[in-house]
C-alpha cells in the first residue's frame, strides 16, 4: 500500500469516527465541536488559510487586515459547523431536516414551478450549508430532487457523501459524464441543483463577481436552454439561533437556443454575489476563486 492509500485511508477513518460521534452528540455540542475543528484547521494549516486570506481581500479590499483574518477564522467555523450537522443527515428524517430550517422564502412560486413538471435548474453557491437545502427539497418533494456533483478523489468518500444525499431521496449525476441523463431528468419535470460559484475545469464564461472578470460554469444555463427548464437561484444562511433560511429567487431569462449564455450566467453570478456580501463569513473563502486568469483582450483594429 503506497503512501497516497494510507493518507486516504486514515482521513476516511477519521471522517467515519466523527460522523458517528457527531451523530451520538446533541445537536449543539456537535455544532460546537465542528466550530472548533474549523477554528483549529484554519490555525495548524497555513497554506489554507492563507489562500482563503488572498480571496477574502481580492474581494474586499477595503477591509482591513484584521477585519479579512476575523472573516477567514469566521468562514472555517461556519464550514466545520456545517459539515458536524452534514454529518448528522444519516439519523435524521424529514422531521429532522425541517427542525434545522426555520423558514423558506419564495416557497408558493417555487412549488408552482414543480407542479408545472417544466423542470427547473437551481443555482446555488457554497453558502450556508447547501447540502441541507437538498436534502429539504428531495423531503418535501419526493422523487423531483437531483443535483450535479463533483467527483471525488477516493471513491470510499464519493460513496459515502451520495450516500448521504441519495438517502433524503435525492438523486445525484456526476460532472463531466454523459449529460443525457440529465437533459432526460430535467424533461421528465425533475428539479436539478447546480453550484455555480466556483473556478474548476467545466464549460465557463467571463463574467464579473465581485468587480472582477471570473470564470464562471456555463452548464446550468446551458441545460435550461437546452430543454425549457426554468432556471433560478436558490440560497440558504445561517441565523443566530443556529436554524437556516432558505430563499427560492425568482426565474432568470434563459436566451434562446442559439443565443449566448453570458446574460443568463452574468444574472446568477450577480445573485450570488449579493447572497454572499449580505453573509460574507459563510462562505469557503478557501477556495482560490480567481485562479484562472482572463484570456488577454485582442488588439484592436487599425
């Protein structure tokens, strides 16, 4: 076993101990121990929170230096909090969801949309806890929740973490496959999540976030145009008394078939700027948000 496969399979470990710890605790002291495993990871790994640093003041540089490292140390604390209650999904039910949502805005047009079986593609952010606003739609709405996520790189932990989602009934398509399956989810009137706040290695455009040109996932516009399905934003936060706020916005005008996406993926980023300057610290400022740079402008012509 080389090295790579022990490092995985300690970390795997770890995580399955935790999961079962923060299952047997209360629900505040698990949310208080994942705060503190946040805090402690931001301190003992610099490389992180250094990068987390470096996007917190492209964001915000108006903001002092000590104001980004309040923001940052925030950030880690919202993540670990986040991840004790993701943790916790395994022995909770319906019941268990709603009791960490205190209310949903914009929920009358969203359920009207669901009805309509038009299919709709909701991008979010990785704000708030966007695992639980998943798994609350696949509670309420059996059978028309999906979402596209992200392969990862151990396959025990892809497992685990679909396991989790598929368990509320949510049914999960991995990025970069056939996206057949998809487009026939979303004709058949299913109601698919995509993150869209991120710079990765997906069919992008250049649009600004944050007063800056970034590159943006093209693919929820795109699969709105290409089957009729509405496409919104959705967001979720966290209030003081720990319970969330999940928002279903209204619907983004998708340009016809043909037509460039950019309108459409400029209207979600702007929105998910607003949701994270309202709640900067629960955000994953960790992630290097503008690593790809824009290709240079052509000269001009004489």
């Amino acid at each position: 076993m080389n090295r790579q496969r022990i490092k995985n399979q300690g970390i795997f470990l770890l995580v399955r101990s935790l999961s079962a710890l923060m299952q047997a605790l209360p629900l505040g002291l698990a949310r208080g121990l994942g705060a503190g495993l946040g805090r402690l990871f931001c301190l003992l790994v610099p490389y992180e929170r250094r990068k987390a640093l470096r996007t917190a003041g492209l964001a915000f540089p108006e903001k002092s230096p000590a104001e980004r490292r309040a923001l940052v140390s925030a950030a880690f604390a919202h993540l670990g909090r986040g991840g004790a209650e993701f943790l916790r999904f395994p022995g909770l039910d319906g019941r268990g969801i709603d009791a960490l949502v205190s209310r949903v805005e914009g929920l009358h047009a969203f359920t009207a949309l669901a009805r309509s079986r038009r299919g709709v593609v909701a991008v979010t952010g990785h704000m708030g806890n966007w695992e639980l606003m998943m798994a609350w739609i696949a509670v309420h709405f059996p059978g028309q929740a999906g979402a596209v996520a992200q392969k990862l790189y151990d396959a025990r932990f892809d497992e685990a973490l679909n396991g989790y989602r598929q368990a509320k009934g949510a049914r999960v398509f991995a990025r970069n496959t056939a996206v057949r399956p998809i487009l026939r989810f979303l004709k058949e009137g299913g109601m698919l999540g995509a993150l869209a706040d991120q710079d990765t290695n997906v069919d992008s455009l250049w649009v600004p976030f944050f007063n800056r040109p970034s590159k943006t996932p093209s693919g929820p516009a795109w699969m709105a145009q290409a089957t009729g399905a509405a496409l919104i934003t959705l967001f979720n936060w966290r209030e003081p008394d720990g319970r969330y706020v999940i928002r279903f916005e209204g619907e983004i005008a998708v340009p016809p078939r043909g037509e460039s996406l950019e309108p459409a993926v400029a209207e979600y980023t702007r929105r998910i700027e607003a949701a994270l300057r309202r709640h900067p610290e629960q955000w994953v400022w960790m992630h290097e948000r503008w690593r790809s740079r824009p290709p240079a402008s052509r000269p001009k012509e004489a």
